[in-house]
C-alpha cells in the first residue's frame, strides 16, 4: 500500500501556538504520533533546564516535532504547486518524495533521551543513532506503521536523518543551516521563552525557498528574511541556548548521576536508593526497549528519592538540582586558564569535593558558516538563485551576513558554589578562604590578584 493510500478522509488538526494548526492529512502520520514511542516526547522538555531560568519554557520534543512536520507539509505543497518535476532529473520537485520528508520531518527527533544532551554527554548515547535504531528496529511500533508504506521504507526515513538519502533536497529541507528543524525551534523557543530573538519572518522563507538540482536554494529577492533568521539564530544561542545558569543547572546534573554512576561502581548501593532503570547506562548495555522506558519524569523521581540518600554529596547534588540552587560561573581566557587549579584547590580547602562541585564549560556558536569540505561534517551553505538561475553563496552577497560568517561567539566559564562568594556563614575559619577566592575575580571574570 502507497503512502497517498492511506489520506484521510477528513484531515485532523492539532492546535499550536506557533502554527496556530498543524495538519495531519495522511493515517501513517497520525498512526505514527499516536506510537508509545512518539508519545513519549510529550514527557520530555524541549529545552531541559533552560525551564528553570526560563519558567514558560516548559514545552515539550512532541510539539516541536509536530512542528518541524508542519513546516516540512507546507514547503512540501509550495514545492509541488509551485515548481512541480516536469521530467526526470530536471532538478525541481518530485512529490513521490513527500512521503519520506514528511515522516523524517515527524520522527527526527525521536531518539532523544531524557535532558537530552547532558544524558548523552554522561552515559555516551548518540540521539541520532537511537533515532535511526527506534525507526529500523522490527521491535518498534514506529517500525511496523512505517513498513506499510514499503518493507525498505524505514531505511529510507532513517537514511534522511543519517544524511545517506540520495535526493539531497529531502535532506536538507530536515538538516542545513537553514531547515525546518532551526525554523520550528527558533519560533517555538522564542515563544515558550517570551522573548524575541528567534523571531523571524517565516513566511516569507517558506515563499522564496525552491528546489533546485543541488538541494534547496532561496529567491535573491528574499535575502533580507534569510539575514533576519541568521542574526535571530544567533541571538537565541547566546541569550538562551547559552545563558550561563542553564549551563550551571547542566552541570550540578551531569555530576549527579556522575555521583550516582560512581556510588554504582564502587559498589556502595542502597536498595532504598538504587536507580533500577539507570542501571543499564551505568554498564553501559542498555536495550532499546530500556532506553524508551526513560523520560525526564523517570530522573526528576530519582532525584527526589536521592535527596535522602545516605551519600550527603548525592543528596546535597539532588537538592541543589531539584531547588534551583545553581552554582556560580566567571568567565575566563586562555592566559587565566592557569588559575584555575588554584581556585580549585581553594574550594576543595572550603570542604567542597572540587570533582562535584567544579566544572568548566565552553559554548561557542558560529552564526554563519561557509562551506569548507577538509571539515568532518561540512555544513551545506546556503545558496541565493539569481534571476537567470545562477547560485551564489549567501555570504558573498550579504554584507550583513559576512560581517558575522566564521566569527565564533560565546564564552567559556568556570562554576562553583555559590558559597565562595558569601561572607556570613558563621564558620570564620573559611573567612580568609573565601577572601582569597574572590581575590581573583573581578567583574565576573578572573583575574590574576594583584
């Protein structure tokens, strides 16, 4: 059975803030939202600890999901009405194509665990790869909706999410610098935040993107709404992909379950206190199907029981977590660098396990980047048609664009309580402690103390 088979006979909607409807025409779309795999984005937070600084960020992978379809759905129908393939390997667009851009579009996210990339960083998973195995794997039920397209069909979804497909349109209407994927994340993020940075005009994108031999290009007379969603792209990573208290709430998680995982192995367990579903990640040979019993629920429970536990580095951990107390961060240069032993050491003095209660972070973004093939993973760049159909790089053209193209933006900071910055504990002791720790800072960044 085709994929055009199985269309609804009255489309179902879902009401979204962002796209005010999305539009679920066909049953394999609906079939495949309604899978308990799908419906478990609905318990995980699109932006994990971001909610914390951010309190209306409480928005979830299943809406941005649903998004990224409703974008692709609609560049889909441009496409076809618009600049519809007349003959083979005319470059435009063939709409037997839909199908497989529209499930990639709806499943790419799929393999997301738990706080998303923390949980990767800790217990090394690689969403993408869990993707591509929940859409393969016969074990699934996304699986079984997929297989009555075609019995090779979930390969080809998968091969859209892993970059393989050969038509590259497909591919990078999922994954570019400028896809539905960035377009559905900026416009929901900057929504749930209440901010503006990611707004940007989607429409008129969608209105000058086309199709041509090489992947997807846009109109040059829609180079300003192109500069519009760069500079908007970048002003989401530094105010809020980047924002230094989301960064210290990542790490008090990523060093509690680094807690938990080494309590694990040195064989301290306490039945009372023992994270059954995590132990799998501990050992590192964990199922798929143990892999989709996880969800932010299943660590926030964890984290509520640790908060009794025997262990008081895990407990306090838990607390810091679970009560928004997050640690304090200073940014720092590479002729700084050199100091941070010290101040490691000065922490650990204060009674603080500086491998618990330290951590270093850098987040760099570059708002443009160019094509350069001697990288590992080269990013598409994007092209501008001219009116005689000729391409040429954005950059080239925008002033505004070049201005920013290659410069990376972003800090790197050190964490560490909150404490050390205090000076009325009641334990005089540390006073002297304290005053030399903040002898190296000066307007949040470190210095070297006179």
């Amino acid at each position: 059975m085709s994929f055009e088979d199985e269309n609804l006979a009255k489309e179902k909607v879902f009401r979204d803030p962002v796209h005010n409807y999305i539009y679920v025409e066909n049953k394999i779309i609906l079939d495949l939202i309604n899978t308990p795999e799908f419906q478990r984005l609905r318990r995980i937070k699109q932006l994990g600890t971001a909610s914390l600084i951010f309190h209306g960020a409480e928005h979830s992978r299943f809406g941005h999901s649903l998004g990224v379809y409703e974008i692709t759905r609609r560049i889909c129908n441009l496409f076809q009405r618009n600049y519809p393939s007349k003959t083979a390997d005319d470059g435009l667009w063939d709409d037997s194509q839909r199908s497989v851009a529209l499930c990639a579009a709806l499943l790419h996210d799929i393999g997301h665990g738990p706080y998303s990339h923390t949980f990767e960083h800790i217990f090394h998973t690689d969403h993408e790869q869990i993707t591509t195995q929940i859409i393969t794997s016969p074990e699934t039920n996304i699986n079984k909706v997929l297989k009555r397209v075609s019995p090779d069909f979930p390969k080809q979804v998968a091969s859209v999410i892993d970059h393989t497909y050969p038509n590259q349109q497909v591919v990078q209407l999922i994954s570019s610098q400028i896809d539905a994927d960035r377009m559905d994340y900026l416009q929901r993020d900057a929504y749930y935040t209440g901010t503006n940075y990611g707004k940007f005009d989607l429409e008129r994108i969608l209105r000058v993107m086309r199709p041509y031999r090489g992947g997807i290009t846009f109109e040059i007379s829609g180079m300003h709404a192109v500069e519009d969603y760069i500079l908007s792209r970048f002003q989401m990573y530094l105010q809020i992909y980047f924002h230094p208290v989301s960064r210290a709430m990542e790490a008090i998680l990523e060093h509690l379950l680094k807690r938990a995982d080494v309590l694990y192995k040195n064989d301290q367990p306490d039945n009372n206190f023992t994270p059954h579903m995590l132990l799998p990640f501990f050992d590192h040979s964990f199922t798929l199907k143990e892999y989709l019993a996880l969800d932010d629920g299943v660590l926030t429970t964890y984290f509520a029981q640790w908060r009794d536990a025997p262990d008081k580095i895990l407990s306090d951990l838990a607390a810091r977590f679970l009560d928004r107390r997050p640690l304090k961060s200073i940014t720092y240069s590479a002729d700084t660098e050199k100091l941070l032993p010290k101040l490691r050491d000065l922490i650990q003095t204060s009674g603080f396990n500086s491998d618990y209660y330290t951590a270093v972070n850098d987040s760099y973004n570059l708002p443009y980047d160019t094509y350069n093939p001697q990288e590992a993973k080269p990013q598409t760049q994007i092209e501008l048609m001219q009116p005689n159909g000729d391409l040429v790089e954005l950059s080239e053209l925008s002033t505004l664009v070049a201005a920013v193209s290659g410069k990376v933006a972003g800090d790197q900071r050190f964490f560490f309580p909150q404490e050390m910055l205090s000076r009325h504990q009641n334990i005089e002791i540390f006073d002297p402690i304290y005053e030399e720790f903040q002898s190296y800072i000066s307007n949040n960044q470190i210095i070297k103390p006179q």
